[in-house]
C-alpha cells in the first residue's frame, strides 16, 4: 500500500519543479528542495506507521506455531 507521500522520487520532482520555478536554478534552492522532499516522505511514512500500528492484530495460530518453531 503507497503511503500517502508523494513515494521517493515523485516528491523530489515535485519539490524541485516547484523550487526551482519560485527561487531560480541556484545550489542553495535546489538543496532545499530535495530537503524538503525527505521531510515529506519522512512525514508520510510515520503517519503510515503509526496509522496502521494500532489496528494490528495477532492471530491466535499464529502465536501457537511460532512458539513451536525450534523445538
């Protein structure tokens, strides 16, 4: 399931595109662009996380035949 960031590469196209049509070409505004493009995949991914982290379940066989594993 895609988190919903704009997924790796497509955020820093994203960011860049609109970085550099509102800064200009420089070093500085294409850095923080790609920055920005972490930060906003980071921010998608723990939302992803911490989204689907409290509706995990476990079920019952599953517990039984992992602790049968090694014995």
């Amino acid at each position: 399931m895609p988190t919903p960031s704009l997924c790796g590469a497509g955020a820093q196209v994203f960011t860049q595109g609109i970085g550099n049509a509102v800064f200009g070409t420089s070093d500085l505004a294409t850095d923080l662009s790609l920055g920005a493009a972490w930060g906003i995949n980071l921010a998608g991914a723990e939302y992803a996380i911490r989204r689907h982290g409290s509706q995990r379940t476990v079920n019952r066989r599953t517990i039984r035949a992992s602790t049968k594993v090694g014995s």
